[in-house]
C-alpha cells in the first residue's frame, strides 16, 4: 500500500472507530448486525485492513451512516437521528435520480448495477486520475488554510 492509501485507510479507521463509540458499542457488537468479527472492525479501526462496498453498504443500513461522513470524514455522521439497525430504508426515487440515495436505492436492490457503477467509476478516476488528484490537492489546502 503507498503511503497516501495507508494514510487514507487509517483516517478511514478512525472514522469507523468514532462511529461505533458514538453508537456506544463494542467492536464484537457493532461487527454483529455487519456479519463481521470484533477482530475484523479491529483491523479496519487500526487501518490494517481496507474494506470493500459490502462493508460501507452494511455499515449505511444498520447504522444509518452517511455514506459521504464515512468516506471523506465531512458532513454529519448519520443520515438522520440515530436508529436501531435495520429501521433505516432508503425510499424508491420517484423520478430522476437526483440524490445519492437515489442511486443507493439501486446499488441495494441489483448487484449488476452496483457492478457496472463500480466499473465505471474505476474507469472514470483511471482516465481522469490526474485531474481529480489535483482537485484533490486544491480541497486540502482549502481545508488547511480554514
């Protein structure tokens, strides 16, 4: 792993850590409701371990993540007020898909669609790599100098 992906998975970690001491759980208890070990979220917590989408997708349902706060550390933490697992459903959009839940909606319901999104998606930051590195760049300083 380069030195900026371990950087971003220990940030990552931590946030995974601040969302489960908010929640006021263990590692074992918040790692049930995710079909994982207390181990596993212990690895993730200490950036040991990069999860995939299946991890970010449990972590937005049981616990009402959101998903931006989980990967980028900005915005609020959870969706709404707190709720128990599994009270949290993401409505149907009714037209055009205009919010990230829209898309989420989808990604929950088709495994190909969450496939082709991903592919896309790889595709998109491999030929425009250099460019949102950049913007990147311009949001740290931002964020730096506030």
């Amino acid at each position: 792993m380069k030195n900026n992906d371990k950087e971003q998975t220990i940030e990552f970690g931590q946030r995974v850590k601040a969302i489960r001491k908010t929640l006021g759980l263990s590692q074992k208890d918040f790692a049930g409701p995710l079909g994982n070990s207390g181990t596993f979220i212990s690895e993730v917590e200490n950036g040991k371990y990069k999860p995939c989408y299946d991890f970010f997708n449990n972590i937005m349902e049981h616990f009402n993540v959101n998903l931006h706060y989980l990967l980028t550390g900005q915005g609020e933490m959870f969706i709404r007020d707190i709720k128990q697992p599994g009270e949290f459903e993401i409505e149907e959009p009714f037209t055009s898909i205009q919010k990230t839940e829209d898309i989420l909606w989808y990604i929950k319901r088709s495994p190909l669609f969450m496939h082709g999104l991903f592919v896309l998606a790889t595709k998109y930051l491999y030929e425009n790599k250099t460019n949102i590195e950049k913007e990147i760049a311009v949001y740290n300083a931002k964020k730096a100098g506030k």
